[in-house]
C-alpha cells in the first residue's frame, strides 16, 4: 500500500483539552496479550490454530490464517457492568487487550492537531493513537509530540529513512544506517524522544515488504539482510541513549499478490519488536480481510506469534460499498486473535480515504467504536467475543481419549465446557454427554456418533456459548489390513503401506520378532535397512489406533522375504509371433523368477537361464521380471525385486515382395510395411544387405549376380528388438 504521506503531514490548527494519562500502558498491553496466549491471563482459552470465518451478524470473525473455522454461531446472554473490572481497559488506554485502541492519522500531525480533533467531534470517540510521519531530512517535532503526549494521546512516528522532498532518491541507503554513517542524527532524534518524557511509539522503515520506498524489497538492491541490520541499528542507538519510552511498532505492510516477499526474513527479532504493526487499504470493492489482510497476518503468526498486532495505517476507498467494506474490515479485525487496534488514515492520497464529510463512512467507524472494545470513557462492556472457536482433538475411537480447548475469547474472565454426543452433523441433534472436562473417555455407547464441545465463556458483559465443529463418526479397533507390498532391496526392503482400515493411525511394523517405531498413517512407505542379502527374515504388521494413552491393534498380517540385490536386464529377442528371453544370474536368496508377458504371469524356477513365450502379432507387448522369494500368509511370494520392466512389438510377416530380374542384378520391391516394423533386412544367396529404414527406398536391388544362376531372396521387416518370420524366394538375373 502506498498511502503513507512522504515526510511529516504538515497544516495549521489548535491545541487539545484532555489531560495526558498514559504512562505503562504497553507493558501491560504486552504482558496481557502474552498472558492471553498462553492461557495465564484474562482470557483463559489458550490460543489454538484454528481459524474463524468471517459471518456478519453471528459470532464467527477472520482469525489471523484467513480460513474457515470450526464451530457455530454464539449464543449471547447480556450485557451489563461498566469497564472497570478484570477484562476491561481504561479508557484510552493505548493496546489494553482486551479492549481496542483507536487511532487517527490526519493532515497536519504532529504540529496540528486540528483535524484529528475535528474527526474525534465527528466520530463521538477520542483518539489513542496520533501517526505522524518523519522523514530523515526532518527532526522530530518534539514540542508538537510533547503536547500530543501531554494530552493523554501515545504518538506514533513513523520515520522513515529517505528525503521527504526527493522521495525516489536513495539518500540514507539502509546499509549506510547500519554502518553508523547517520548516527549523529539518530543521536539527535534519540535525544528529541528523551525531552518528550511520555511513551511514544516508533515506526521504523515501514512497508520494508513493499517496493514503493527507497528502502523497499529489492529496491536500491536492498536485502532483508541490509533491512534487519538497519533497523537493529536504529533501535539499539536509540536504547543506548537512554530513551525507555518507545514502543518499537515492526509494521509490513500487507500485500496480497502472489510475489509477496515472506515477511521472515525481515523481521529484527523478538527483542526489537514490541507490536507487529500492519498497512492494509480496501482499495477495490472486492476487497475483503481474506483476501487482502489474512495472507500477510498469517505471516505474522508464524513470525511473531506472540506480539500484538496492531493496523497501523487503514482506510477504505470512497463510495456506496464504503460502509459495508468498513464494518467488515473492522469486524474481523476485533476478531483476530492478539489484535489491539487501529488507525485511520484520514488523508488525500491516492483515494481520498478522509470520511469526516462521508456520514455513512463515518455511522460505519462509529458502529465499531461504539461496540464496547474500544473504550473512551465509561462504557458498557460487551459479552465475550469468540476470535478462534472451541475445538475438539483426538481420534474419535471406543477407548480413546478427545480432548477439547476452549477457544479463544476477547473479554472472557472464565470459560466452562460440557461434551455433546450428536446423531447427526447439525447441533440440534446433540445432548449432554456427561461429561464438562477438557479431556472425554469415548465409551461404546459413542460408537457411530459425533462429539462436540459446547463452551459458554462469562465476562463483564454477560456470558457467550459458542459449539465446535463436530468430531468423525467415533470407530473401533481396526481390522486387520491388506497385506503390505513388500520390495526386496541391497541390504534391506521397502515396505509399500496398504490402505488404512477405518480408525487407524498408526502403523506397527515387527522384523525378526523386533519392533519397530509407530509409522503414522499418510506414509506410503517404510524402509527396513542394515539386513543381510539373501538372508530370510520374518515381518508382521498391523494396523493401530493412538489416541494419547490408548493403543488398539488389530490382528497382523505376517509373512517372510528376504532382500536381494536387483538382477540385470534380461536380453529379449523376437521372431515372429515368438519371444525369447535370456534371464541374469537370479540374485542371492531368490527362490523364483515371476515373469509377466502381455498381461500372463509365469512362475519359473530362479536357475531359469532362457524362456521363450508365445505373443500376439502386430501390437505392443509389455513384459516385466522381477526376482522373488518367501511367503505372506502362506502365499508365494513374501517379497519381490523392483520389476525390470520393456516391451517390444512382435512383427506379423510381410507380404512377398515384387521381383524384377536385370543385368547382373535383382530388385525387390518392398511390399506395405507391418505395423512397428522400422526397416526391411534383406538377403541374397549368402549375402545380408545392410537394414534398408522403412519408408527411405522403394526397394534393394542386388548387383553382381551371375547370369542364369537362381539366386535364393529372403525378405523380413524388423525393428530393435524383433524380426518378423522371413518371406523366401528364388530369381535369376539376366
């Protein structure tokens, strides 16, 4: 996105009436986001990996991976109390979890705040937020932040590293920060942040992700390498002059294209972030938090799963679908998991994305700041909002065990459970199964069934029961599987896995008696290595089902094999409608060859040398040979080289040639050629010509002939591997 402006967003306006009270608000947003997470805090779900759709109107949102979650709309009970108890935030208390924090970016920041104020009167909600942005050119407007602070609001710079006056020239290359060559004026900024004396937080190089700034991706052949080391750089100087105050915002900006840069390479690591910030427009109607967010926040779960997430820069583009396309975008966001809040853009860039004149824009900013989550001064506070629904995990088998979390929750002090067997997929289906733990013993009366886990979460606000997603059919021990395919290799053997029986999970594998690890179910394979070739050895396996203490097996499937070396090609020869195969030397341990022509397959002992079979004429013949030995389940073979396989065509014989005498010679002229044939061999008296390619020459005429004599013609088509039966003749030159 290419909405922030270049440099300091400079205008004249006036001063603020309110008061500062900030003070420790980020440690304790972080601590309370962390808490969250790990299931020590407010909100006592502990975070999971599901994901929760998008559903306006029912208590599913967008959680941070963008898809569709497991559960079912909430049910809401309430909605009393004021905001001064476990889960509520002060008002304007900057990254409270779990209340939201708004902010507002407007013209004229840091030095005017008179636009910021002018959409604050419209809105009926006070900022906590004020983005500002310095370029490098510039020092901090310390007296315009100092005043911002003092009046109970945390500035957010956004500093960024190039000539606000000559925004496409390279004028502080990142690499140029890293060496220290910009030090003085860091030093300089650093001691500006100082004489502020409120929290401020630090927007450093935004948009790295993006290719529309002189520090970009890929821009000025910058690296994520030279981003990191510049950015480490920054933050370490400024630390290093004493300033504590500063929340250090790493804020990508959320790109939805397919060449999006993966944001790991960029990010300075846990110790120089303290909220994962983000740049995200609806620039189009088709705009949604799936499609245009979630791609770059499920980045932001695998690279900083346990920061805050803040939007730092937002707005939606102007016009009729305006309205709609804020309340989804805010929607989601207060239903991503870690998110803490926002800030709007209220600027003329691109789009004009300022709504103070845009009355269904701003009903539509008012609506979700009026929810309760962003608190500006006493309030009501809502029931518990479900981010990431309750799931159940576990394999559904008699005598395991399932067990559920609670989800996650914004505004929730306490959640209970209860198990539901159901008979159906749908809720309504289901009754009490007994059981209110996270963990439920499946017992036979559950076989065939489903499991849900029903969870009502209560907060200030009331109480909110949100159902998970039903579990499979509950099943048994499984039945005993098809017999594996069982590959003799040097030294060892592949075991190609059957299809699982129903419930099973696991594979057991038992060689000479011994067994070996459990192989999940989705392997195709197991290889068995460090045995001795030509050696029998025993296998049994079964299918088994885990289920955290619990393991079912079913009865084995057993037989023997024995690895060998692989044998060579055998040499394969045909004549007319006759194959001939000279077989290798059978490898140590093999018992038999099993050899398939045209579909049939032959047993012949493994002393076999040559074998020659019977086949079709005038179409391809496959063959295949494979070296075997022992048995499964009583049945030859246990196990079998991997096949050598070919094919060839058995050519029919052609029709005779015509033949003409001349001086000392006769021609013969080629008949049509038999399907595969690719060349003509002929012979006169004891001479072979060589092979004449099918379609090069009409006929051969062979010279030198004596007069008179009766000179014995032969004619067969051939190809690589065959020969077809030879058409004979006599003629005399003249």
């Amino acid at each position: 996105m290419k909405d922030s402006t270049a440099g300091t967003i400079h205008a004249k306006g006036a001063g603020r009436r309110r008061a500062g009270r900030l003070a420790t608000a980020l440690t304790a947003a972080v601590a309370v986001v962390a808490a969250t997470l790990t299931g020590t805090g407010p909100a006592t779900a502990p975070a999971t990996a599901s994901t929760v759709a998008v559903v306006t109107g029912t208590s599913t949102g967008t959680a941070s991976t963008g898809t569709a979650s497991t559960g079912t709309a909430s049910t809401v009970t309430g909605s009393t109390g004021t905001a001064s108890t476990g889960t509520a935030c002060a008002p304007r208390e900057v990254g409270c979890f779990p209340g939201m924090t708004f902010g507002i970016a407007s013209e004229g920041l840091p030095t005017s705040t008179g636009a910021m104020t002018a959409l604050e009167a419209a809105l009926g909600h006070e900022a906590g937020v004020a983005l500002s942005f310095t370029s490098f050119r510039f020092p901090f407007s310390t007296a315009a932040l100092r005043a911002i602070a003092a009046d109970g609001v945390m500035p957010m710079i956004t500093w960024e590293p190039f000539d606000a006056t000559a925004p496409t020239e390279d004028r502080y290359p990142l690499r140029e920060i890293a060496a220290g060559l910009h030090d003085d004026y860091l030093r300089a900024q650093a001691a500006a942040l100082r004489e502020i004396a409120a929290p401020v937080a630090l927007r450093f190089a935004h948009e790295m992700n993006g290719d529309w700034y002189p520090w970009g991706h890929g821009v000025n052949g910058n690296t994520p390498a030279d981003y990191v080391a510049a950015y480490r750089h920054v933050h370490d100087l400024v630390e290093a002059e004493g300033v504590r105050d500063v929340t250090w915002v790493w804020s990508p900006a959320s790109i939805d294209t397919l060449t999006a840069p993966d944001l790991a390479p960029y990010y300075p690591g846990d110790d120089y972030v303290d909220w994962a910030g983000l740049s995200a427009y609806y620039d189009s109607t088709s705009d949604t938090w799936a499609n245009t967010l979630a791609p770059t926040v499920r980045q932001l779960d695998a690279v900083a799963p346990t920061k805050p997430i803040y939007l730092a820069e937002t707005g939606v583009l102007p016009g009729a679908a305006r309205p709609a396309l804020i309340h989804e975008l805010l929607t989601s966001l207060l239903r991503t998991p870690r998110a803490i809040g926002f800030t709007w853009f209220d600027v003329r860039s691109r789009f004009d994305w300022r709504i103070g004149q845009d009355a269904a824009a701003l009903s539509a900013v008012r609506a979700a700041l009026s929810s309760g989550w962003y608190p500006a001064g006493p309030t009501t506070v809502p029931a518990p909002l479900v981010q990431v629904a309750p799931a159940v995990a576990g394999v559904p088998l008699v005598g395991s065990t399932l067990t559920a979390t609670a989800g996650q929750w914004r505004g929730a002090d306490a959640t209970t459970g209860r198990w539901l067997v159901c008979d159906a997929a749908t809720a309504s289906s289901c009754t009490p199964a007994g059981g209110t733990g996270a963990d439920l013993v499946l017992d036979a009366a559950t076989h065939g069934r489903t499991l849900r886990y029903e969870v009502t979460a209560t907060g200030t606000g009331g109480t909110t029961t949100h159902v998970s997603e039903p579990t499979t059919a509950v099943v048994v021990v499984p039945t005993r599987p098809d017999r594996p395919v069982v590959e003799s290799r040097s030294g060892g053997a592949r075991v190609v896995l059957p299809a699982p029986t129903l419930g099973t999970t696991h594979w057991r594998l038992v060689v000479d008696g011994r067994p070996y690890e459990l192989v999940p179910v989705g392997r195709a394979d197991y290889w068995l290595t460090g045995l001795t070739n030509g050696t029998s050895h025993t296998l049994a396996l079964t299918a088994v089902a885990v289920s955290g203490s619990t393991v079912l097996e079913s009865p084995a499937t057993s037989g023997t094999f024995t690895p060998m070396t692989q044998p060579y090609q055998p040499y394969v020869s045909v004549t007319g409608p006759t194959a001939t195969l000279n077989l290798p030397k059978a490898p140590a341990g093999a018992e038999t060859w099993l050899l398939t022509v045209d579909g049939v397959t032959r047993t012949l002992p493994a002393t076999t040398t040559t074998t020659s079979v019977q086949v079709p004429l005038g179409s391809p013949t496959a063959w295949s040979l494979v070296a075997a030995a022992g048995r499964w389940d009583g049945q030859a073979p246990g196990s079998t080289t991997p096949a050598s396989t070919g094919s060839f065509s058995a050519l029919e014989a052609p029709d005779a040639p015509v033949v003409t005498s001349g001086r000392g010679s006769i021609t013969l002229t080629f008949p049509t050629a038999p399907a595969g044939a690719t060349a003509w061999r002929v012979s006169v008296g004891a001479t072979t010509y060589p092979d004449v390619p099918v379609g090069t020459a009409a006929g051969l005429t062979a010279t030198g002939l004596y007069p008179g004599y009766p000179w014995t013609w032969t004619l067969r088509a051939v190809n690589s591997t065959s020969r077809s039966l030879a058409v004979t003749g006599k003629a005399a030159a003249s």
